[in-house]
C-alpha cells in the first residue's frame, strides 16, 4: 500500500481540535517540525501531546506552545524551555512530568497492546505516592495534583503500576523511509521516534529520504510499516533544516601546545 501524502497540511487534515498526540524527537534530534508547523499552520487548538520534552529554541512543539494551543503535556524533560516553564508555573498547562524511562516504556507498552506494567523506577517518591503538581493555580498553589499508583512487591521489591499510552496521532520524523511506512532512524533520532509511532493510533512520518519497497533491508528496518499509516517526503531543503541546541567551542591552542 502506497502510504505517500503529498503535503503536511493534507497528512494532518483530519487533526481536531483536543486531539492527543505523541511526537518523537530528541531534544532537537528528529524532530517532526514540517508536521508541527502544519498544524500550526491549521489552527488547531486545545492539543494533549505525549513528548520527551515541549520543543526549544521557538523550534519544535515550542511553535504551538508559545500559541496557546497545547492544553496538556505528558513528558519527562522542561529543559530550558522558558516558556514552557512560564505557562506550567502559571497555571495554564497542565503537565504530568515522568521519569525518561519510565514515558518510554509507557508509550511502547501501548503500541503493543500491554496496557500496564510494573517498574521500580518511582518507587518511594511522588511518582509513587502521588501529589506531583499537574497544573498551578497560578498563585503558588496546586489546583491539581497527581493521584497515587498501586505498588506491589515482588520476590521483596517494590514496583509501581504504570498505564500504557495511545494517542490519537503521532508525529515522527525519520532519516529514510518507503511508500509502505518502513522507517529508518538516524542516532538519538531513534530514542524516542519509534516509541511515538508505536502508541499512535494514526501515525504520521516525515522522511528525509523517500525510497521505493524494497530498497530498504529488512534488518536494517527500525520501525514496520504497519505502526505508519502516513508518509510524506520532506523537500532537501526541509530535510536539512537542523538547529544545533547548545553549540560549544574550545577555546585556540597556544602555538606549540599539544592537546591530550
């Protein structure tokens, strides 16, 4: 089945209003930012992402944040992300802050069918116990707070009860991919892309590189067709727009120094 849409805009058409969305990306790293501007661009509104952090540097899910048009983030990392920061503190966001591993194993556990799992990671802590604040009054105070999670021993260890993830969508980018949904991802683009994928109920992936069936190997396939039902091929200059976060240089040598 040929999966290619032609634009963005027509690849998140049927996006409504207070949908969820589970969106890949790495700090920076494979970051669906053409599918973000899209929706963007769209309008849409009142949005419950699923993401390792909210975007950076106005690039990202920044774009729709710095809109008002996410009501709710699911993720692990704020990061410098200073307006995120801003509305969660202010009580306009409402967040659900999980350890790293933890969101990860949730959003694969959900793209296969598990619906829960047990972890020790949380255990002890608010994670666990509950009353991690999801959203302020914005005056200091906590309008809503996390509830506690069912733990249990096993062979004399803790471990806490965590739900899997689905979303409506999700948004992926991945360095190569074919017209049947086979994904190919590049370094730390896979630490999250694939998972995202995987808990959509419809996924979406831009690629940087638009190959026809076949020409991928099978073993060298990160992520099946079958989790991708959208594919759109990025033009090269999309696919090279890449922001660097934190860029750092040494300062020069003195003349007949040698660097260990």
């Amino acid at each position: 089945m040929d999966k290619v849409v032609a634009t963005a805009l027509e690849a998140v058409a049927d996006v409504p209003d207070g949908a969820s969305l589970a969106v890949g990306g790495f700090g920076l790293s494979g970051v669906p930012n053409v599918l973000i501007q899209a929706l963007y661009e769209r309008g849409v509104g009142g949005l419950s992402v699923v993401s390792n952090n909210c975007g950076a540097m106005d690039s990202g899910l920044a774009v729709l944040l710095s809109a008002g048009r996410i009501a709710r983030v699911t993720g692990s990392y704020i990061g410098a992300n200073k307006e995120f920061a801003r509305q969660y503190l202010g009580g306009e966001l409402e967040v659900e802050m999980i350890p790293q591993g933890t969101l990860a194993e949730r959003l694969r556990a959900g793209g296969a069918g598990i619906p829960a799992f047990y972890t020790p990671a949380g255990v002890g802590t608010q994670v666990a116990d509950g009353g991690l604040p999801w959203r302020y009054d914005g005056s200091g105070g906590v309008a809503l707070a996390s509830p506690p999670k069912e733990v249990r021993e096993f062979d004399g260890t803790e471990y806490v009860l965590e739900h899997g993830i689905r979303t409506d969508f999700a948004l992926v980018r991945a360095a190569k991919g074919d017209r049947h949904g086979n994904l190919v991802f590049n370094k730390s683009t896979r630490n999250f892309n694939p998972l995202a994928a995987m808990a959509g109920r419809v996924t979406i992936a831009e690629v940087e590189e638009l190959v026809e069936p076949g020409e991928i190997e099978p073993d060298a396939v990160h992520l099946p067709g079958i989790f991708v039902q959208r594919v759109i091929a990025l033009t090269p200059e999309q696919a090279c727009d890449k922001q660097i976060e934190q860029r750092t240089i040494s300062a020069p040598l003195a003349r007949g120094t040698v660097s260990n």
